[in-house]
C-alpha cells in the first residue's frame, strides 16, 4: 500500500526519495491525478505499466516542472511549440515534439516523438525541480478507466501498487490536457481537452 501524505514540504522530500530510488508515485495536476517515475529511470517506469494494465505500445507523456526541463527532453523547440508555450504552459495542454536521447525507448514505445507537459501544480513543479529531472507518466487509474481530479475517487488497487501518493483533495479540473502534435504541418490536435481548439489556432494562425 502506498505511504499517503498531504502535500506538504516534507511529503515533496518524501516523494523524491521515492522517485529516486526507483519508486512510482500519484500525484496531482491541473487536470487529473496523475502517477509517474523519474525519467531517468526505464525500469520505474515499466512499473506505471504494470500498475495500469497498461499496453507498452501506448506511450506515456513527460510531465516538466518548466521549459529548462522540456529543452533537456527534446530535440528543439521550434516557433510554432515556442508560441504556444509563451501562451499556455504552465497549463493543460501537451506538445507533441521529437524527442531526445535523453527520452528512454519505453516512453515512446520506440518512436521518435514525445509528448510532452509543463504542469501548472506547485506540488508537483516542487518535486520535479527538487529530483532534477521531469516525470515520465500518465493518469492516475487502471486502464480504460476514467481519470479522476479527486484523490478520493481513485482506485484503491492503484494506489496499494504504487510507493507514494499526494493526496491533495480536488486537485484540478477533470479534464484531460489537449494534445496537439508539432511534427506535422500544419500541426494536428490529437485529443480536444481543457484548451479550446480555437484558442490554439489563433496563436498558431491556423485557418
């Protein structure tokens, strides 16, 4: 059973502990409880698969306390990613970019993008920042199941798997970040979420 804590300085030291040596944690969001590993680490990572029930074809998102964190996990940021980061991030929305060496294999199941967030959570920016590197996750919940923005709504089975879990009550909106991917052109938004189509368009001058 995971160690649960409110999120306080001492459960942000706790949770670095435990994504340091190896561990998964849930954690809150602007948008749903999500649970993750340290980026660094593949074999932790194999672990939120597990946990989930999760396919490995299906590719994870790297979750960045801010841009410094996101140049170290891709290979550039062009203009178009640019623009939207100076409009929406720290926010709901992921950016889907190519993604650097730094970026295990189990991530992107082998492929050469990455999706990729700046988490607008002061708990979560708190842990990302202290480990030193980004979180590579996903929703907090068994897979196929909805995600949650409240602690409480959680699967019991997810949480005894896992090391450690922030409960920070009703952490966000419930909805799921939007999903635009960079690498085609014009770009394509994969999955409509808390951010308006329409408001990506205008800043990208997309008809």
């Amino acid at each position: 059973m995971a160690l649960i804590l409110k999120p306080d300085p001492e459960a942000i030291i706790r949770a670095v502990e435990v994504l340091r040596n190896g561990g998964v944690i849930i954690f809150p969001t602007e948008t749903v409880y999500g649970i993750g590993a340290d980026l660094r680490q593949p074999q932790a990572i194999e672990r939120i698969y597990a946990i989930k029930g999760r396919s490995l074809d299906l590719r994870l998102l790297v979750h960045c306390a801010d841009e410094s964190q996101v140049k170290g996990v891709v290979r550039e940021i062009p203009e178009p990613a640019g623009r939207l980061i100076d409009a929406f991030l720290p926010g709901p929305l992921a950016l889907i970019l190519y993604r650097s060496p730094l970026v295990p294999d189990i991530v992107t199941a082998g492929g050469e993008t990455v999706g990729i967030r700046i988490v607008d959570n002061p708990y979560f920016a708190a842990i990302a920042r202290t480990l030193g590197a980004p979180l590579a996750g996903t929703s907090a919940n068994l897979s196929g199941a909805p995600p949650t923005n409240e602690f409480r709504a959680i699967d019991p089975e997810i949480i005894a798997r896992c090391d450690l879990a922030l409960d920070a009550g009703v952490a966000g909106s419930g909805r799921p970040s939007t999903i635009i991917d960079l690498t085609r052109d014009p770009p394509v938004i994969l999955r409509a979420g808390e951010i308006d189509p329409a408001q990506l368009q205008a800043v990208l001058k997309l008809k």
